[in-house]
C-alpha cells in the first residue's frame, strides 16, 4: 500500500480527536498541476531551448524551473501552515499529557479522582503512544512530499524549505515533546503496560546504549529510525537533569545555564536573548527551554552517571557533593 493511502486510513482513524493533518493528497495534487503546466509551456518553448544547448536538452521536459509560480505560490505556503498546525496541536496535547503524569500531592490526587472511572493509567499510556506515532508519520509524511518536490522540479528546494522550517523550529522531530514522550513511552511500558501490543505504523521506544552512550530510539514501520543522542556536547557526559534548548539541542542544566552565562538559582530563562546554543550558534534559544523530566527519570532508573570532575556518582548525595566542590573552588 502507499504511503499516501495509508497516512490517509491512519488520519481517518483519529478523527474523533479532530487532530490536524497534512493535506497530502491536496499537495501531490498541485505538484501534478505543476508537471502538466511546464510541460504545456516547455513545449512550446522547446525548440528555443534545442537551438540554444546546440541541438540537445540537459533537464527533462516535464522538470519545473528553479523559480515555479505554480508551486513556490502555494505549495510551500500551505505546507508551511500545515505543518505549523501540526506542531502546535502535538505541542499542545503532549504538554497537557505529562502535566497530568507528572502532577503530585493534591493536585495528583485531584487528577486521579477525576479521571478515575475512565481508567485513567491506562488512557495515559495509550495517549501518549497516539501522539508518538502521530508526531513520527506526519514527520515521515513531511519528507516524502519534499523528496516528491524535489523530483518534479530537478532541484534541492524542498531540502532547502526544509532546513528553513528547522530554523523557524516548526520541524515537529525538534519538539523537545517527543523526546519527552519518548521516555515517558518507555517508562510506562515498563512499568505497567508490557502486554500492550504497538500500533500498526510504530515499532516502539527503547533506550539504546553504544560504547556505552545512551541514545534514545524510535522506529516507525517505514524504514525510518530516530536517534536522539543523550550526551552533553559541553561536559561530554551523559545529560543530567537535561534540558532543550528551542534548537532541540540536549544538554545538563548546570550546563546549559553556564552557556547561558547564570546561574542556577536565576535559572536558564534569565540569560540574555544574545546568548547563542553551543552547537547551532543559533540566538535566542534559551527563553523557551523545556526541563525533560520524564527523560530525568528514565535515565536515573537506567543508567547511573559520573561527574566527569569529583568522579561522585550523580544521585542526590553526589549532586551535592559536587555542588560543594564548585563552591569550594
């Protein structure tokens, strides 16, 4: 079955959550308008470009100029606003799915008891492995409709729109929400939900570890892999009490707010809106960091770090010691 068929059934069947979706069939569809106007308006203009390349043509009749009207004017602005709402709508519900997880005290058992006779636990789980295959197949669905761009117009334009979404973070594989996602999958799974079989379209969430790095891992049942490498870039260890900058570049905490030029007690957002990300260089990157605690707790069940400095593992009484030995220097 192809793939637009099947991204199709995939978004017909989550109707009921009235998510939104890609216009993927509406998409192909300007791409094939596109094919037949060049190909009526090279045709005409094909004996011009015979006598010009001396008898021979370099491109295919039925490629588009670099600059198309017929595309350039609205298939990359309905993508554009597609995606956008994509990204917001998982943004949205993935946030509202790890607040509920994550509540405690009476705020927990307020939670609880109201989502109670829903079986909650369980629609938790369930919820946020939907919003994990919903993030990954509109994602692959992203990259086919370029790849498709790029086909009908001989050029790398659709990669070039691509690599500007990522600069505008409208990329939805940058949300520091699937990485949480991710781990909170794994956590559960675990946890409370080992019998539970995976959606047709997702291969599951693991925590991977090479020469001892950790990554995390996704598959989606389309040859596509996701690695998100969970090494500091800055101390080079594993992350610890990580955080996402808006690039979707993982670091520490204490790392990242010494980037960031603060400290720990003002905290990441204070740092000034000039300070750049370690590795992207890109500005601004600070003020909308997200603290990955569901990927705090799956790396402190799983792997249990060393400070690189006082060599102390880093539970409670070892993030203390460290703190003293800062201090102290």
């Amino acid at each position: 079955m192809k793939f637009c068929k099947r991204y199709q059934e995939y978004m017909q069947a989550q109707e009921k959550k009235k998510l939104p979706a890609l216009g993927f069939k509406k998409l192909k569809k300007i791409l094939k308008r596109c094919s037949r106007h060049t190909t009526s308006s090279s045709s005409s203009s094909s004996s011009q470009s015979l006598l010009n390349n001396g008898g021979s043509s370099s491109l295919p009749l039925n490629t588009c100029p670099d600059q198309c009207p017929v595309c350039d004017g609205t298939f990359f602005p309905s993508l554009l606003t597609e995606m956008s709402a994509v990204l917001g709508c998982f943004n949205q519900r993935a946030q509202k799915l790890l607040d509920l997880h994550l509540a405690s005290g009476f705020r927990k058992y307020f939670f609880w008891f109201k989502g109670k006779s829903k079986g909650s636990h369980n629609t938790l789980i369930q919820e946020g492995k939907d919003l994990v295959t919903y993030a990954l197949i509109n994602a692959v669905a992203i990259r086919k409709i370029l790849k498709k761009y790029d086909k009908v117009h001989y050029s790398k334009q659709g990669q070039m729109f691509k690599s500007q979404v990522q600069s505008m973070h409208k990329e939805i594989l940058q949300s520091p929400w699937l990485c949480e996602l991710m781990a909170f999958h794994i956590n559960l799974r675990e946890t409370k939900d080992k019998s539970r079989k995976a959606h047709a379209f997702f291969g599951g969430c693991s925590l991977t570890f090479k020469d001892g790095k950790p990554a995390l891992t996704c598959e989606l049942l389309d040859s596509t892999n996701i690695d998100i490498d969970l090494t500091c870039s800055i101390c080079l260890d594993t992350v610890f009490d990580p955080v996402s900058l808006t690039c979707g570049h993982i670091f520490c905490y204490i790392c990242a707010c010494s980037a960031a030029s603060v400290s720990i007690v003002d905290g990441i957002k204070a740092s000034d809106s000039k300070k750049k990300c370690p590795l992207c260089r890109e500005s601004g990157v600070y003020e909308g960091a997200v603290r990955l605690e569901e990927l705090n707790i799956l790396l402190g069940r799983k792997y249990d770090p060393i400070c690189s400095i006082t060599k102390l593992s880093l539970n409670f009484e070892g993030v203390l010691a460290c703190i003293v030995s800062f201090v102290s220097v």
